[in-house]
C-alpha cells in the first residue's frame, strides 16, 4: 500500500538580497513510497534534498523562510498535506510522520536534559504515566546504542558527543512511533561501527 506520494513537487523562494528575485528550491520533484519501503535520495550539497524532505510537512514556508511558494502535491495516507489546516498538520509531525534532522543540534534544547525532552516526546503521542514514559525513554536510548541509557537521561545535550546527540536524535523522531520516518543524513555524525547500526 501507497503510503506517501509527492507529485510534481515545486518550491520558489523570494530572495531580497538578489533584487527579489525568485529562486527555485525544487522542480517537479515525484516519488512515492510504500508501507515497509525504504527510499534514498541522492544528490548533490544544495540539490533539494533537505528542501524535499521538509516540504512535505511543511516545515519550510511562509515568510519566515524567504516567502516559499509551493506548487504539487503530497497525499500521505490519501490526505493532502500541503492543504491540510495547520492544527491537523501538528497531529501528523511527530506521530505520523517523524524527521531526523541533518544537525542534531538544532533538535534538541540545550536548557533541558535529554531525558526530559525524551519523556515529552513520548507522552506527546501517547497517553502515558511519567513513569512509563520514562521507562520509554531509557528503551530508546538503549535502542539507538547509547551506554547507560538510564544514566544519560540526566545528561544535557552538551555533554554528549556529536554521535550521541545524532542518536539521541533519532530516539526522539522514534518516540511517536511513526508510520513514516524521514532521515536527512542521520548517520553523517556517526562512527562507522555505528552508523551500520542505527541504519
């Protein structure tokens, strides 16, 4: 069964620095992707890419973004995400469709422990006890090859390595168990021996 489809996909940004100008993100951009499926897009730094992958929940629109301008479709479950209202868009991010973004980094608060964010998360899609969201949270850490994953969840963002911030980030798009998990790079942190395992 069809689970993703991306249509003849455009995006246009305006950039003001360039006398206003319109620049293309991305043009005519189609796949699909099946339940079970794996797909890999490949190209080069500045392709679209990362524009692809986060246009299809809309992370990159609106004035805040240069304006972007979208043309196409992308239908996830036989619903229309690029006209679906904002509100019904959130229940989607997260639970149904989950990113691994390219820069840990930017995923993660630096104010608060990744225990703490992990528990959000979990009890952000489910109707769970602090305690067994924590429980969740540890089994995720544990998943994804953190050591002492109980230990780690009083640990803050900086005092993990780039790889674990990588996997903690991972843990967290899987929290919401989604039926479509989108990964910008997420291995590009990683030591080989780990990369093959989060993959």
């Amino acid at each position: 069964m069809t689970l993703l489809t991306v249509d003849a996909l455009d995006k246009t940004f305006d950039v003001h620095a360039m006398g206003d100008q319109r620049v293309v993100g991305l043009d005519d951009v189609s796949f699909t992707v099946a339940e079970g499926d794996f797909l890999a897009v490949v190209g080069e730094s500045g392709s679209g890419k990362t524009v692809a992958s986060e246009s299809i929940t809309r992370l990159i629109e609106g004035e805040s973004n240069g304006g972007a301008v979208v043309d196409g479709s992308v239908r996830f479950d036989g619903r229309d995400l690029l006209s679906l209202p904002e509100s019904e868009l959130r229940a989607v991010r997260g639970g149904r469709i989950a990113h691994v973004f390219q820069h840990p980094q930017g995923t993660l608060n630096p104010v608060y422990t990744i225990g703490w964010q992990l528990i959000e998360a979990v009890r952000l899609h489910a109707d769970v006890s602090k305690d067994r969201a924590r429980a969740r949270a540890i089994d995720l850490l544990d998943r994804v090859g953190i050591p002492d994953p109980g230990g780690r969840t009083d640990s803050y963002p900086h005092e993990l390595s780039g790889g674990q911030t990588q996997r903690v980030a991972i843990a967290m798009a899987l929290a919401g168990e989604p039926d479509l998990l989108i990964a910008d790079e997420p291995t590009t942190a990683l030591d080989v021996t780990i990369q093959s395992q989060v993959l």
